[in-house]
C-alpha cells in the first residue's frame, strides 16, 4: 500500500478530527504529500504537525467552509498553484443530525444539505476539470450507511447521503471512459465526535455521544478500510458492525426492515 500513496497529492476534507484525521495519520506514514481542510484552522495545524512527525512528505494546511460554496473555486485555484495537482480527493467532511422531522425547522435541513451534499459536490466540480486536463485522479466520497437506507432522527442527514449517492453514481457513468475513478464509502458507527457535533433541531450540536458511536470500530481502523478500497479502485464499500446488515435487509426484505426500523430505539 505504501508504494501506492507513497508521493501522491491527496486533499482530504473534514481532517480536523474523525476518520478524515485519522485518515491523514495513515497516509502520513505512506510518504503521501497531504492537504487538509476543514474550518477550524488551528486543528489542522495540529493535524499537520502530526501527520509531518509520522512522515508526510507536506503538510498543506486549507482552511474551508464547505457550506460556503461561492469561495470553493477560488480556494480549488490556491491549492492547484501551490501542489500543482491533485491525485486523490477525500470528500470527509461533514455534519450529523440528531431530530424529529416534526422538531426539525427547515433552515436546518437545508444547513445539512448545504454541507453535506453542495458543499462536497461544489469542491467535486471545482477540482474535476484538472483531473481531466491531467488525465489521472481518484474521487472517494465518504457518506454512511444511512446512505443506503434512511432511519429515525436522521432525516436530512440520510437524504444528503442518498444524494450524494446520486450524484456519484452518475459521475462514475460519465467518467467511465477517462482514468478517473469514483469510490462511495458506506461507515456504520465509527467512534469519532460525529454524534456529539450533530445538529439538533434547535440547529445546535447535540453535545453528547451515542451509546451506538461510542461502541463502533476506531477512527484508524476505518482509515484503513477507506485507503485500502481506494488502493483496490472499489465502487462502493460497506463496513460497522451488525448495522451493516441493513443494508441487505433494506433491499431483499423491506417490509421486514420498516418494521425493524419502528421498533428502534430512537437516539
């Protein structure tokens, strides 16, 4: 695996913390040439640090916003002149939600939407047009389970998932003649701050950790399944632990799985 990250450009949102953090640390110890971006720009720094300590050949820290979509060219512009170009895009950042749908105002939806889908979308079409000139790159898009099938006080955070599912598949069928490859990632609970960042109806984190989150497969471990399935050029990959089974239930035994999802434990 080392030789194949080993040098490359690899840009990664949402690096401040999770699984885009721990992703930094294994790519780091592959020699890899890294940009990290999320908003807190003092974290990324720390990430830097770090990830130069385990063998980064460059840290380049790029702070951004993803909900703001009008800046993102001019950032994908910054980052081009000063790396060149970019071999690997990990579209990781994001937000959670934690509310009814009833509880739930609008603007909080589309705050969701705004991250998760435009923004990732937004840095997707923004970094695109160089690696067609360049004829290489890989795009990895991680999003959930809840990607695949929606469950309660998840509304929105599932409906940004499912679009990004849309939106990538499609990319992958257009891109299917060039080198550029498309890799859907589908985490089940991975223990990260995720649920304690989650926006709650109030458009407020939640502040606390899901007995769920708290009991899932480390950061790094996920890191590892990520890297490995990009490595492997897959299309999509599923990973957690018995959440995963949703997924099949979802599509061979639906109505068996509403019941199940009815008679969940909402948290």
């Amino acid at each position: 695996m080392s030789d194949f990250f080993y040098q490359k450009r690899i840009w990664i949102t949402g690096a401040s913390s999770g699984i885009g953090e721990a992703l930094a640390y294994a790519l780091a110890a592959h020699g890899a040439q890294l940009i990290l971006s999320a908003r807190n720009e003092a974290e990324l720094q720390r990430v830097a640090s770090e990830a130069t300590d385990r063998g980064a050949k460059n840290s380049l820290v790029q702070p951004l916003d993803l909900a703001q979509h009008d800046a993102i060219p001019g950032i994908v512009d910054t980052v081009l002149k000063q790396v060149g170009k970019v071999d690997i895009l990990i579209n990781c950042g994001g937000i959670s939600q934690r509310s009814l749908v009833l509880d739930t105002p609008l603007e909080v939806d589309k705050r969701l939407m705004e991250v998760n889908f435009f923004g990732t979308v937004a840095l997707t079409k923004a970094i695109l047009p160089s690696m067609l000139t360049h004829q290489l790159g890989h795009i990895a898009v991680v999003t959930s389970l809840t990607g695949k099938f929606g469950s309660p006080k998840r509304s929105a955070y599932a409906a940004s998932k499912h679009a990004l599912h849309g939106f990538f598949d499609s990319l992958r069928a257009e891109l299917a003649h060039t080198p550029i490859r498309i890799t859907l990632v589908c985490p089940g609970f991975v223990r990260t701050n995720v649920s304690i960042n989650a926006l709650t109806g109030s458009g407020r984190a939640q502040g606390t950790m899901d007995d769920a989150t708290d009991k899932g497969l480390a950061a790094d471990d996920a890191a590892r399944r990520i890297l490995r399935a990009i490595q492997n050029g897959k299309e999509e990959i599923w990973f957690g632990g018995k959440e995963v089974l949703g997924v099949y239930l979802k599509r061979f035994f639906p109505a068996y799985f509403s019941k199940v999802l009815s008679k969940a434990k909402v948290t």
